[in-house]
C-alpha cells in the first residue's frame, strides 16, 4: 500500500459514514439491523486502511 492513498481511504470512508447516517435517518422508524451493518462495515474497513497506511508511512520515516 502506498501512502498516496491515505486521504483517499479517509475521504471514502467519511462518505461512507454520512451513507450509513443518512440509512439510519431516512429509515428512523424501521430501522433494519442487517442493512445498517452493511452501510457501517465500509466504513470501518477504510478508517482501517486509512490507519495502516498512515502508520506504515510514519514507520518508514523513521527508519
């Protein structure tokens, strides 16, 4: 992974984030457990890339 991306895992995952908010706001009163972790899950997998690759590129700066 390159460093590169980091603000664009970051950028994704924002926008994912607001789709899950916006899932759980346009469908406040039937909320459906299953297809709100469908919009949450994105998310959290590209905050994770976006932590890796920060971390990675800190790393090999200090080396």
């Amino acid at each position: 992974m390159s460093s590169k991306f980091f603000y664009a895992y970051l950028i994704g995952a924002f926008v994912a984030l607001g789709l899950a908010v916006w899932q759980l706001i346009s469908t406040t009163p039937r909320v459906s457990t299953p297809v709100g972790f469908l919009y949450v899950v994105p998310a959290l997998i590209l905050f994770y890339m976006a932590y890796k690759v920060y971390h990675e590129k800190n790393d090999s700066e200090l080396m």
